[in-house]
C-alpha cells in the first residue's frame, strides 16, 4: 500500500530527467521521488490522497509565467547544476562579478609622468632659488687693457679674512682677531680645459707690479707708476677689480670669473656638509690660527678646517707651504660637496648649497653652471686628474717672493692654448 500522495510514485518519473541522461543523473536524483505538477489527476483506483490539513503540507505552485509551470519538470538538473538556480555559473546565495584586470601599462604612464613632472618642477625650482643667491657684486667691465681670451676658462678663486656679519663670539672661536675691512689670505687660479684642471697658487707675499686702473668705485683712472708690493696689497687698495687688474698686467693671463669667500662662509660650508677628511702629514700647532692638529687622517669641522688653512708660522715653508694646505683641503672639500651622500640627500646638499651660496661673491657673468663647473675641476685636481702646483719662484726681493718670469711665460702659454702644463712649481 502506497502512503505517498498520489502522484509521488515512482512510476511517474519519465523514461528522461530534465536534460540530462539518466547516467548523468547524481544519486540522490535517481531515488527521490517526484512531484507532478500542473493539473489534478483524474482519480484513479487506489486511495485518494488525504486533504489538506490531514498531515500532509500543501505544496507550493511552480506555475511562474516564465516557462517554470506545466507539466515539465523543473528540478534544477535541466542547466547541469544539482541545485539549479540559473546558468553562467551563478545561482542563489553565490554572486560573482567579473573584475577587469588592472591596466599596468597605464598605471606605469601615469606613475613616470607624476615622477619626471615632480623631479622637474624641483629642478627649476631649485635653480631659480640658488641663482637668487649668488652675489654677483664684481663687475669686471671695469677692468681695463686686459689680455686677449685663450682656450678654456680661468678662475680666480680668493679666500678674504673679512669678518663681516660675525659675532665678537664667532671672531673669538675662529681665531680671525677685529681688524677692520678684508684682506686676502689666498689667491688661486684654476685652469679648466680638454687637458685636464691645473690649480695655481699665488702666494700673498708675491712681488707684483701695481699697473694703471679706474678706482671701481671712483671711476678715476691711476696711472702706473711702476710701484712693485705684495699681491695682497691690490686687494686692499681697491678691492677685486684692481687685484684682477694686477694679475693679469704681471702673468698676460686673463681671467674669466672670480670667486671669493669669507671667513665665516667657508667655516658654514665646512660645517653644513658634516666636515671633511684631511690626511694631516705633520703635528700643527699655531695659536695665531687656532691650529692644533695630531698627524694622520682626521675629519675637520668649520672652525678646524679655517685654521688649518690660515696657518704659517708653524709650517718650514711659512706661506708656500700653506698655499699647499689650503689646495689640498679646497680639493678635499670639493670632493665631500659631490659625493652622492651630499647630493641625494636634500637635508646635507640644501644646508650644503645655502651656505656656500650665502657667503660666495662672484663676478656678474658668473652663472650656477660655471659655479658648478669649478667645483668639478676643483674635485678632478683632488681625484689625480689635474695639477695643483705654486707660481714658480726663483728668489725674494725686498722680503718679497718674486717669480720666475721664464718659467711664469711658458706656463700662461700652455694655459692660453689649454695644452697640457709642463711646468712645475715651487
């Protein structure tokens, strides 16, 4: 006896099962049983199903308009799925959305667009920042019956005792004394050109001839007189333009930039970029200068280094040998200033640029990319590319050190034509 509602039975499954083969069919399919919908069967022998209410619960309409109703059977199995819902691999309770693949190719554009724009704007940026600091306060127009240009580029390069803008403190610290005005301590040429830097020292005792000038702030025009004293002295009397004057009336070199430094600034540069190694060959000791060093390598901060310079009177060779220090820790310094520590880290190369910038005063023709231009030769002179030697001295002459004219002549020459410099110094 069948205790099924009528239409459960087994008999009414169909030879077929949805769409699917009946070898395709999963087990739990082949064994349920079915229910029939659509119309009521006519009644037939056997008992009638109870009435709603009696046990058994109304089954629910699978008539939806939308091709679900009939006498089809929908069971799920009709799209291949054992528990239907729909095809496209979705189904009741699991959503999935189709996510586009990221676009790299654009991404990376638009990455290096960002990139160069923010390195370029920087770039201008910091140019137009470190050109408004350069004081080009040196007009060298002002100079008169100067020598013809050869090939390449000669800097003057001057170290100035002034002690403008510096506490009683400071002068107290760096050992520089209150002497009124500013005077030159060093004076140096550097040659640039196809065969390599050359770094000449012009002693501050050297025997010059004072030539005919205009004042550069007068604009009264000084004869000559054939008056001969030390290469400082035209400093002192008129300043940059009468020293340029002087120096290229006694070598017939002409010099095509200046470059001067006080006290104070090269201390800050020194300082800003985390001081600098120098392989000492002596114990100094100077209480003039401050200078109080042990032989072998030591990093110097502002105050040391400016010592270390200055000092003479502890050293054999008094101002040639010290003309040897200040090349060897310009060159140094050079080299610390382009290293890649200072360059790429914008915390050392600003304070770096700042400094050196603040205290620097050049001719009016001076640009960034000569400035620049200089400390890569000063730099190429410390790595062994270039030669730093002293203006060839053959004698003093009224406690004066006066230079070898033969030897002075076939160095301008080599330097005129940018040939490579044959001569040594002293």
């Amino acid at each position: 006896m069948n205790d099924w509602p009528e239409g459960w039975s087994g008999d009414n499954r169909g030879s077929g099962y949805g769409r699917g083969s009946a070898s395709a069919r999963p087990e739990s399919a082949r064994v349920m049983r079915q229910v029939r919908r659509g119309a009521t069967p006519p009644p037939g022998p056997g008992p009638s199903a109870p009435p709603y209410g009696a046990g058994v619960p109304q089954q629910p309409s699978y008539s939806d308009g939308q091709g679900h109703g009939g006498d089809g059977y929908d069971s799920g199995y009709n799209t291949g799925q054992v528990y239907g819902g729909g095809g496209g691999g979705q189904g009741p309770g699991r959503q999935v959305r189709d996510r586009p693949a990221p676009n790299w190719r654009r991404r990376i554009k638009w990455t290096a667009i960002t990139v160069v724009t923010v390195l370029v704007v920087t770039t201008v940026g910091t140019y137009f920042w470190a050109d408004s600091k350069l004081n080009r306060d040196v007009d060298l127009s002002k100079v008169i019956e100067r020598p013809e240009a050869g090939e390449g580029t000669n800097y003057l390069i001057v170290g100035s005792d002034s002690r403008e803008g510096m506490t009683d403190e400071q002068k107290k610290d760096l050992h520089t004394g209150s002497a009124e005005g500013k005077r030159t301590d060093s004076m140096m040429i550097l040659h640039t050109g196809d065969n390599g830097s050359t770094l000449i020292s012009l002693p501050r005792d050297s025997d010059v001839e004072i030539p005919s000038f205009v004042g550069s702030e007068s604009g009264k025009k000084y004869p000559g007189t054939g008056r001969h004293t030390k290469l400082n002295a035209a400093y002192a009397e008129d300043g940059p333009e009468l020293l340029v004057r002087t120096i290229e009336h006694n070598t017939g070199l002409r010099l095509d930039h200046y470059v001067e430094i006080g006290f104070a600034g090269f201390a800050n540069i020194v300082d800003a970029v985390g001081g600098v190694e120098m392989d000492i060959p002596q114990d100094i000791k100077d209480k003039k200068s401050g200078a109080d060093f042990q032989k072998g390598k030591q990093t110097l901060n502002g105050e040391e280094a400016l010592a270390f310079v200055r000092t003479r009177y502890a050293l054999a060779g008094s101002d040639l040998d010290r003309t040897k220090n200040q090349q060897k820790f310009l060159s140094a310094l050079a080299s610390q200033v382009a290293t890649p520590s200072t360059v790429l880290n914008p915390f050392k190369l600003y304070p770096t640029m700042g400094a050196g910038l603040d205290s620097l005063i050049v001719d009016k023709d001076m640009g960034l990319f000569d400035l620049a231009s200089m400390f890569w030769a000063m730099k190429s002179v410390s790595g062994g590319e270039g030669t730093s030697m002293n203006m060839p001295i053959s004698g003093s002459v009224g406690g004066n050190l006066k230079w070898d004219d033969a030897k002075v002549k076939k160095l301008v020459e080599e330097l005129k034509n940018d040939e490579k410099v044959t001569v040594s110094g002293n």
